[in-house]
C-alpha cells in the first residue's frame, strides 16, 4: 500500500537538488498502527502523514505503509535497499532511482543533513543491534510494539501450557515438555453438590411452620380433655403424641439433601490412559466381583434371571476385571442350563452392544423400548445387525422356555433306560425271574451330557432335595485373556471385525446343605459367594443384586468405581444405589415406586452420615465385609456419638509372640480369629485389600498403590483352584469360626437388613448413588436398580455409601 504526502518547508530546503532545480526524490517507510494511525521507521519527526493524498508532488516524495509482519520490518540496509529497489520503477531514469534510494537511506537512519545526521543514524543503528527491551518497546506514538520487539530480540512468551519452544531447558535435566503443563494429574473423580437454596429454604420453613402447628395443636388437645370418654381420649392423645415423634424422627434428617456427580472422563485419564508406568494404556482399575442370588426357578422364572446375567456380561468395564457368581439356593437344573444358554447367547450380545454403543443392556428391555432404536446410531448395518440379533434373542427365548419340558423329557428317557439295566441286572442274578419285590431305580434328574445332577431332582430323594444336597460350582466360562480378542467377519454371524468379543468370567455356585445345619437363607449364601470367589477371583469390591435386577446403564460399575478411587476412598465401605421400578401404573396411584424413600429420604441421609444398606444394589468394599477397620479409623462414642478419638492401631507382634500365633490370624491386617482352615482364603485378603487402595500419583492421597500395580494379567483357573473353592462353600467349612454367628454383624452373618449391618462398622464411611433417568424402559417383571440404572418391581431397601444421579438415556 502506497501514499503520498507532501513533505513540510524545513525538509525540502534542507534538500538539494541536482537535477534541473526539480526537489529531491524520497522514499519513507511506514506503517499504519491498530488505532489507524501511519508510524514511520524513520524516525523522522518532521514527516507530515497529516493526509493521504498531497498535491503536486505525488510522485515525487511517497511513503510505502508495510504490514507489521516480521518478514516485511527493515533489520538491515541491505534489506531496505532491497526493498527502496523495488520501488525504482516509477522514477525515469537511473539517476533519480539512485537518488531516491539515497534519500530513502537518510530517511529510514534519521539523517536530515547538518551534524544532527549523524547521530540519529547511530541511535538507528544502535536500535537495531541491540537487545535492550526498553529501547526496543519505544515508537513515536509511546504504544508498545509487542511484533517489533518479540521478531527483533528474537523473544518468546516463556514456558507454559499456552506456548512451549522446544529448545528452551528450564531446571538441571529436565526433560520437560508441553504435556507435563496439561491438566491431568489431579482431577477429582466425585464431588458433592448442594441442593440450591432457592428449592431448599422454603422446604425448611414449611417444615418449622408444620413444627410450631404441630405443638400448638398437641398443646391444645392436652389441655382440652372430654370427660365423656376420657380413654378414648387418652388413646387417641397417645397416637397423636407418637405420630408427631414419629413424623419428627422422619423429617429432621432430611433438611441437607445432597446431590452427588462424578467425571468418567477424570477417571480414564487416570486408569486407562498411556503413561511411563502403564506405556500400553491397560486398564488399571481393580476387580469387581457381582453376586445374583436366586433360589428357586418358579418363583424366579429363568427367563428374567438369564436378562439380568446378561446385561451384567456386557457391563462396560475392563472385561478381564469383572467376574460374575450367581447364587442358586436352591440347586436346581433349571437354573444351571438356564445360565448355559445365557452364556452362549452372550457370545454375540455382548459384542453386539459394544460394536454399536448399546445403552439399555438388558436385551429384553432394550427390544421392548418404545423410541427409535436408529437415533444417534451411525454404523450403516446397524439395522441388519439388530434385525438379526432380534432374531436370535427371540429363539434363545424359546429355548429358555422350552428347558423344563427339555429336561423331563430327558430324565424320562435316561430313567426308564436305567430301570431296564436295573431289571436287566436282576434277572441276571435271580436265574431269570425278576425278585418278589421289584426293582426300585431312584428317578434321578439327568444333565444333558447323560450323568445324574448333583443338585435338587424333580423327584426329591435323600441326598437330592431342597436343604440337602452337594455342593456346586461350575465356571462356565474362563477366565478372560489379557488382552483384546477382534472378532472376524463371519457369514452365519454377525461381523464383529475390530471389536472384542471376550466375555467377563461366569461361574455357577450352589453352595451345600444338609440337615442340621444354621445356613442363615441368602445371607448364608452371599457368605458362600465371597468365600468362593476370593479363591478364584478376589476382586477388591463386590456388588450384589436380586435376580431381577439389571444395568439400566452399562458404565453403572464405573460410577461407583469413582467414588472407591478418589481421594479418601480407602474410607469408603460401600456404595448404595437406589431401585427404579417397572410394571406399575403410569399414576402410581400407591406409591410403588417409593420416591420418596429413595429420592428424598435416601438423600438427605446422604447428607448426614450416609444412607442406609437396603439389602441389594449395593457396592461393597471386600475389606470391610471382613470385619477390618478402614484406614484413619475414629471411633464414636457418647450418647450421641458427639465424642471422636482415634481407634487403637493394631500392634505388631514380636518374632517371638508371632511364633505362638495360629495359622489364621496375620499379624499386619489383624485378621479376626479364625476365618476358617483355607489357607488360599486366608492369603487372598492382603490382596484384596492392597488391590482395593486408590491411586497413589498424588501426594495428598494417603495410603494408595502405586501407578501400574494391576496390570497383570489374572492367572488361569486350575483343578487345585476350583477344588479349593468348592471345599469353601461346604455346610461344614463354617464351624467354629466366625461365619455366621449372629453377635458379628460385620459380615453377611444373618438375614437382618437394614441398619443392623452398620453397628459394628461405624468408622467406615457409606455413600448413595443414585441416577437421574429421563427415560425408563416399560418390562413388567424387571427391577432395575438404578446404579446408573438397575430397574426392579418389587419393594427393597438401600444401603449406604454415596448417592447418586447419572443422567442416562437408553439407545
């Protein structure tokens, strides 16, 4: 961009001309600041830039505006004759084009003749050979020439996360780089939120308006007696009195309701992200062990067990970290073939939900859905692949119906081929002739591979029959490799090609019975599952569930997971996530789906010391149900537990009273005193409880496990391991120990619920989760808690731990 201007009186006469009288030629760069004014290099004061266009002398004294870029600012003489060069076209002939660039040389250094020339070229020269800063912010306007000063000092904005100049080394060997500055060390993976004033104040002053109504009208009502009917009187005074102590009770714990919110991202950056002590980005999060519990498959239909199984295999979690137990009380072979087919059908469902992002794990709630299956689906041969899928799960259903008639069939068919050996064998040994009194062949219920079922029969014998049979436990399938196992185009199935089709371990457990024996129902059977899948799997945390429970969202397991491995969740006993129910009119009209409890009362529990344990959907830390103090441990006493002191550490023993200690007691976790003769047991709890600490990579996390701890790969299952856990679940491993006894209620000791379970764990902390849902699937039978969603149809209880409302959506 080029103007003219016409220079003042004092720079013309100072100016000669040695061509025909005509003025000097003059070529002055400049250029034109953000506020729109036209600064000179110069640093010629007596330029006039006063216009743009002046007069007659246009083309004879211009000045060239140059961009404020680095390439285009005058470092050199060299540069700027180069620059003067190109502008030579316009003068007519050689003369005046060296002419001009001498005048533009003068110009651009200051030099206006006499012995002030001189000097201002030095000061020019001088500013541009030297780094002094402060010479180097100065312009004729005073603005500070931010491009000027980083292009000519050759300067940088420093070190930081906005900018990083790979040369620059700031400390002795530090091999620093833009990533150390990025923000992901540490990130909360919780945190609490308030419920707002503006909703919680009027609460509270409608609960004191009630309060002072409430006195005075018992106040009245005492004062007020009627002769007439003094005991009738009298009771209705005392139910009053106990309503209002009760409504009291009731609504004073719910005046600080809380919320809770956690961050899945914080927590893949933390486990699951590359790092120098985890280079292959494996996934570092601790075990997880989940319990369903059944007991008898017509009550229960297998059918909606089988769901529940599979909306747990499809969990989206570290698929080598979860394992799955169901608890079948009852031994039946219903169940136990029911499960086998849920675990073949899950070789493609699972895959299936994890190629196309499947939310609503449940495959008979997500078929059942009444939105578009298509929204936010963009993988073109989804609808194909669902269409088949649909298909599949239609006829795995009819197998699941079909399996009692199935088996009777069979152990018809095997039973009356038993009876003709039977009498086959008898006439063999009685000359020909059958004996007087017949053959009796027990009518045994037979297994598909054609040997008797150890469990329950459908004809009940000794030895065969409900509170009396053998011990079972059947994995039925494997302990999942390490790493991820792509799937494959294949014609008759779908293609899973680029997705992990590995399924999480599944095992079948039916602990023994016989008679005589204490086994406490389901409490009995959960002590069962965790003694048995400390052998084989021992995962520091454990969820049980109902058998008509299922993940309404697939990262349930990964909420609950954050508040275990944030700062101070070695505290943390356990995790309650609160029930969403099905089946039940769209009014409610009887309050099946008890809002209240877990909306309101549940969260403000929350907000005091913890909610409650409702008996199912809960998260437990393994640790904690052995009956351990949490690290840090306070104890509370007073009527009130108002007074705090600190719990006696446990003290180590010598090396001489260690030699007299039993085999069963360990002198660094201060195991109780006899948790029966399994030595593999026994060892599994340090394990468990190192495995279960949050992660150490900050200094203010306190007794954590290093980065990269778990990356291990779990060792395969062998006969010695599984006949170990079988020893475990037998009637007779409990006596004399401390399993089962009803003054210990730090273990699933006895059919109790509620808050009894917490009276000896009263340092350890409880939190409820719960999970905000904008859409609830619509399946008659299912509860679901909702976990980030189980969904269940019958009434339950919490438990305590931390509450809290993921917001979902099925897809």
């Amino acid at each position: 961009m080029a103007t003219s201007s016409k220079p003042k009186g004092k720079a013309l006469s100072s100016q000669a001309s040695s061509a025909g009288g005509r003025p000097q030629q003059a070529v002055k760069f400049a250029r034109r600041t953000s506020s729109g004014r036209i600064v000179s290099f110069s640093q010629d004061e007596d330029m006039d830039l006063s216009g743009e266009y002046s007069g007659q002398n246009d083309y004879i004294n211009y000045t060239v505006v140059m961009p404020p870029t680095p390439d285009n600012q005058p470092a050199n003489p060299s540069s700027e004759n180069k620059s003067d060069g190109t502008k030579s076209r316009l003068g007519s002939d050689q003369a005046q084009h060296r002419s001009r660039q001498a005048g533009a040389r003068e110009d651009s250094y200051g030099s206006h003749g006499g012995s002030n020339g001189g000097a201002k070229m030095e000061r020019g020269m001088s500013i541009m050979k030297s780094n002094n800063k402060s010479m180097l912010l100065r312009s004729q306007t005073g603005d500070f020439d931010h491009n000027r000063w980083l292009f000519e000092t050759k300067g940088t904005y420093g070190v930081g996360n906005a900018y990083w100049s790979e040369g620059d080394n700031y400390g002795r060997d530090t091999e620093l780089s833009m990533s150390d500055f990025l923000d992901k060390p540490w990130k909360p993976l919780t945190r609490k939120i308030k419920v707002p004033a503006a909703i919680l104040s009027p609460y509270r002053i409608l609960i004191l308006i009630r309060l002072v109504v409430l006195f005075f009208f018992l106040s009245w009502r005492v004062r007020n007696p009627n002769p007439d009917a003094t005991w009738l009187w009298g009771m209705s005074i005392v139910c009053e009195i106990w309503f209002a102590i009760s409504w009291i009770l009731d609504i004073f714990p719910k005046f600080n309701p809380i919320n809770r919110s956690t961050d899945l991202a914080a927590l893949r950056d933390k486990f699951e992200k590359p790092s120098p002590a985890n280079p292959h980005g494996r996934s570092d999060l601790p075990g997880v062990d989940i319990f369903v519990s059944t007991a008898d498959p017509e009550k229960e239909p297998p059918l909606v067990t089988s769901n529940t199984i599979l909306s747990i295999l499809a969990a989206d979690y570290p698929v080598e970290k979860l394992s799955c137990y169901i608890s079948d009380d009852g031994g039946a072979i219903l169940t136990f073939e029911a499960m086998a087919e849920a675990v073949r059908f899950a070789e493609v469902w699972v895959p299936f939900c994890r190629k196309h992002d499947i939310e609503l794990r449940n495959p008979d709630s997500y078929f059942n859905l009444k939105t578009d299956p298509t929204k936010n689906k963009k993988r073109p041969d989804f609808v194909k692949d669902r269409r088949w899928m649909k298909r599949e799960y239609d006829e795995f259903k009819v197998r699941i119906n079909g399996l009692p008639e199935a088996i009777r069939r069979r152990s018809k068919s095997l039973n009356s081929m038993e009876m003709k050996k039977a009498k086959s064998l008898a006439r063999e040994k009685n000359g020909g002739d059958l004996p007087p009194e017949g053959v009796d062949v027990p009518k045994a219920t037979w297994m598909a591979d054609g040997t008797p079922w150890p469990g329950t029969w459908l004809n009940p014998t000794d030895d065969h029959k409900k509170g009396d049979h053998a011990g079972i436990l059947q994995v039925m399938s494997k302990v999942p490799a390490n790493d991820p196992v792509l799937g494959q185009p294949d014609e008759k199935k779908l293609d899973f090609t680029g997705v992990d089709v590995r399924i999480p371990m599944f095992a079948y457990v039916s602990r023994e019975k016989r008679p005589g024996f204490d086994h406490n129902k389901k409490a009995g059977a959960m002590n069962s599952l965790v003694r048995a899948s400390a052998i084989l799997s021992n995962g520091p945390f454990i969820l049980n569930l109902d058998c008509d429970h299922y993940f309404y969202n697939c990262q349930a397991i990964r909420e609950g997971m954050c508040f275990m491995m944030d700062r101070g969740g070695d505290r943390v006993c356990y995790i309650q996530f609160p029930q969403r129910f099905e089946g039940i009119d769209p009014s409610d009209r009887y309050a099946n789906h008890n809002t209240v409890f877990f909306d309101g009362s549940m969260r403000a529990l929350d907000g005091l010391q913890g909610p409650v344990y409702v008996g199912t959907g809960c998260m437990f830390r393994r640790y904690a149900l052995y009956g351990f103090l949490p690290p840090r441990a306070n104890e509370y006493l007073g009527v009130f537990g108002s007074t705090k002191r600190r719990a006696p550490d446990f003290k180590v023993p010598s090396e001489d009273e260690s030699e007299t200690q039993s085999l069963t007691s360990h002198p660094d976790l201060n195991l109780p005193r006899k948790f029966g003769n399994s030595a593999m047991f026994n060892e599994s709890i340090a394990v468990a409880e190192y495995q279960g600490r949050p992660l150490a990579d900050h200094k203010s996390v306190k007794n954590g496990r290093p980065p990269g701890a778990l990356l291990l790969p779990r060792p395969p299952l062998d006969a010695p391991t599984v006949a170990e856990a079988i020893a475990v679940i037998s009637c007779w491993y409990e006596d004399k120990t401390e399993w089962g006894r009803q003054d210990r209620l730090d273990l699933w000791l006895s059919d109790r619920r509620c808050g009894d379970w917490l009276s000896d764990a009263q340092p350890w902390v409880a939190v409820r989760v719960l999970c905000n849902q904008r859409e609830m699937p619509s399946v008659a039978q299912h509860r679901s808690i909702s976990l980030t969603g189980f969904t269940r149809c019958c009434d339950g209880l919490l438990v305590q731990s931390k509450y809290f409302f993921p917001k979902t959506t099925p897809s």
